[in-house]
C-alpha cells in the first residue's frame, strides 16, 4: 500500500534504504549500480563524507534565511567559485531549487533583459525538436498578479521548434559535417527571419542532449555558427546544462569543447550530487548590467533560492570537481566505457549507436540495424531494458521514442565519477545481459 501518486502508477519500486560509493541497497538487500546516476545527478556517490560534513557544519550554523532579508557566505562563495570555474563571461550567478526553475528562470531573464533595454517586442523562444527542458508548466501563466506578470506579457513566450543536432540519423551520407551544421544553422536563422528580425528573444539547447535522445553531441562547428547567427539578429543563446554539465560529459561546463560563449548557462542536478536540491542561472556581465542599470529588479524569486545547507553541498560537490585529476578520469573512464560498449554491443543488430562525452554514453536501441528503423513505441524496448537492468542489479537511464513522435528508444549511463575499471566492466556486462 502507497500513498505517494509514483509517477508510474502500477510500477512496484523497491525502497531504497541506502547508497555507499557507486551503490544503493533496497530494502531486500539487493545491491544496484549506479550506472545513471539516478538522472545524471549523483556525481560524486554515495555517501561522500565530505559533502555531509560541509551539509552538518552550515546546520550549526544557520540552515535557512531568506534572501529578501539576507546574503549567507555561503551562497556568495558558491557563487564565486562557479564564476571562477565557469567559462569567460559568466559573471553572475543566478541560485535556484532545480532544473526546471533554472530554465523557467533563465526563459524569464531574458525576457526581461529585452524589456530593460527597451525591446519589449521580443517574444518568441526557439528550442530544438526532441528536447527536454523541464516540467513547470509556466506557473506564472496562471498566477493573477498583474504586477508579477507586466514585464512578461504575453505570458508563455511563444516558442518554436527547429531541428536537433543528431547525426546518425539525420546527416546526410554525402553531407560534410560542416554542410550539415551549416544546414542547421540555416534553419535556425529562416525560422528568426519567419517570426520577424528583432522578435526573438533566445534560443535554447544543450550541448549535449541527454534525457529525450541519450548523451547526444552537437557536430563540431554547430554551435559556433548558432552564436554566429544569433549575434546577427540580438538574440541570446541559452545552453541548457542541467544534465550535461557540472563535469559530466568530462569538463566542468559542456560548453567549454564546444568553444562556444553562451549568454546564460543553466546548470542543476550534478551540482548538488544529490545531496540537495539546487539550480543555478549563469549569467554574462551584459545581462546582469541591464538589470542593476535598469530596474534593479529581476522580476523572479522562490523560497527557498540560495538556501544555505543546498550552497553548502554544492560548494562542497563542486570543490571536489575541480580538484586536479578528477575530469582526467571522467575521461578516462568515459572512453573505457565507450570501448567497452563498443566491443559488446557495437555488432548487436538492435543497438544502431552508441555515442556520447565523458561519463554520459547513450546507446540507441532499433529494431532494423541497417535502416536504423525505430522499434514500435508500443513495445516501450527502453522500459524493458530497464526492468531487465534493474534485475541484474544495475540502473539505467531509459527513454521512449513517442515524445514528438521522434525516434527511437535509448538507454543512458551517467554513473558517478567515483567509479572504477571494474565497475565499468560490470555495468557493460550487465546492460548487455539486459539488452
Ligand atoms: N533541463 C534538462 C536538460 C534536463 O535534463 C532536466 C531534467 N532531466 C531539466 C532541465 C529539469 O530539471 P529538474 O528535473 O531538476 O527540474
């Protein structure tokens, strides 16, 4: 008996009842991997001592304050060293609960960007077709305070939808790379052109796409022609790091090999390693003077933004991070991980790609391998593999091909950095037992 709405109603889940290093044990005492991370969020394990101490001191010290009363150095040191890690031009930073607020947040900072310099015409978002940027529904929308809603008006920014970056499946066989990102950044600017030259507020992607296509990267040069082409008509690039971030994909920040500046930076999940629930905006120098210079006033806030013992984690998570030598193994392990999964499944007539950066690998199930056709949703392949992964004591990360009617089924690994050869090895026997 539950009395918790699971998201998956007729699932029965086990409990887990502890987590220590790369495991969590439920409460039959069976022992799980953890080869996603949960959702690409535990990057550090289970358990890490350092992190709970960091959490127990700043209870001592004071565990909440509300940042309409107060700063607390801890936030302000979190905030410190982000800028300090973060690529060149990300000044400020931006504190939040999470994933989704950090995009709503992000979304709602451009727009009033716009309207403290005066081009309150801008409206229209663009995002990329298969990709997932959170869950709030546009809580603002329904809210009845004209006050809170003035500067955001029409409410839900209009947004539109232009082609991923997906190479095996949408580069063509007698396409260059650099055609095919030139195609796409061609795309993106018929669609700014269509909706009117200084309409559009910001496009928005991730570096490399995780949760609805599975550890996808951009081609090289991609990204550098989207800024080349959102400079021309003023419109911000916002790259959505949520997932790929915070080390994952084997930097700090994903953005940093795509040699890319963005305008904002949205990062969560890593961040607090699961340890706490917290977000972050980063935000260029550009964007932050608009606001001082203007209004004064970014129009947003939560209860709980900048919480102390949520600072105190990820000040802790991302100290560790930058410690020398530990992105060297992300990569280290990534590649074996690749290798890995290369020499297993690579021949496997369901599995037609396996890509990804760093400790974020996806691996694309299809039912015909030649001609990379998409299982039946109806057969929901991801969610088998899944069962059958957590059967063998281990989790993935998987997704259904039925969101935008866009191919395909995935499994992603995102385990924590903390892993070892061994474990890898063990992931890959075992994903491939499932598959
Ligand atoms: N953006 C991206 C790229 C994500 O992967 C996710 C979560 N999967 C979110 C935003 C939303 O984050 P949260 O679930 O923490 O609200």
């Amino acid at each position: 008996m539950t009395r918790i709405l699971h998201r998956s109603i007729a699932a029965a889940l086990p409990h887990a009842v502890s987590g220590q290093g790369v495991y969590i044990q439920d409460a039959e005492g069976r022992r799980y991997i953890d080869g996603s991370g949960g959702a690409a969020v535990s990057c550090l394990g289970h358990g890490n001592p350092e992190v709970l101490e960091a959490m127990r001191v700043q209870m001592d010290h004071i565990a909440y304050a509300h940042t309409s009363f107060f700063t607390t150095d801890v936030a302000e040191r979190l905030a410190e060293r982000l800028v300090r890690l973060a690529p060149e031009g990300l000044d400020y930073v931006y504190p939040v609960s999470g994933g989704s607020e950090a995009v709503e947040a992000a979304l709602k900072m451009a727009r009033q960007y716009f309207v403290e310099i005066g081009q309150p015409q801008r409206r229209h978002i663009i995002a990329r077709r298969q990709s997932y940027h959170g869950n709030t529904i546009g809580a603002l929308a329904a809210g009845g305070n004209a006050w809170r809603r003035a500067q955001f008006q029409p409410i839900l920014p209009e947004t539109h939808h232009v082609s991923p970056c997906y190479a095996y499946r949408d580069q063509r066989p007698d396409e260059t790379t650099d055609a095919y990102a030139q195609r796409l950044a061609a795309e993106l600017e018929a669609k700014i052109i269509e909706l009117g030259a200084d309409q559009v507020i910001a496009f928005v992607a991730e570096p490399v796409v995780g949760a609805t296509m599975g550890a996808v990267p951009a081609v090289p040069g991609y990204f550098r022609l989207i800024r080349e082409v959102c400079d021309r008509y003023g419109v911000l690039l916002i790259l959505d790091e949520v997932m790929c971030g915070m080390g994952r994909t084997g930097s700090l920040f994903a953005c940093t090999a795509e040699e890319v500046r963005p305008d904002l930076v949205t990062i969560a999940k890593g961040l607090g390693g699961g340890y706490q629930p917290i977000g972050a905006v980063m935000l260029s120098e550009q964007i932050y003077r608009a606001f001082a210079d203007g209004s004064g006033l970014f129009q947003h806030g939560h209860t709980y933004i900048g919480h102390p013992v949520a600072a105190a984690a990820a000040d802790k998570v991302v100290e560790i991070l930058s410690r020398p030598g530990m992105m060297e193994h992300v990569q280290a392990m990534g590649e074996r991980l690749q290798a890995g999964l290369d020499a297993t499944l690579g021949q496997s007539p369901h599995v037609g790609d396996i890509r990804g950066r760093g400790l974020f690998r996806g691996i694309e199930l299809v039912a015909d391998k030649d001609g990379k056709a998409s299982f039946d949703p109806a057969l929901r392949i991801h969610a088998r593999v899944k069962k059958e992964a957590m059967a063998r004591g281990l989790m993935c990360y998987p997704m259904g091909g039925t969101i935008d009617g866009v191919h395909g089924d995935h499994v992603l690994l995102a385990p924590p950095y903390i892993i070892q050869p061994e474990e890898i090895d063990q992931i890959i026997d075992r994903l491939a037992g499932a598959i």
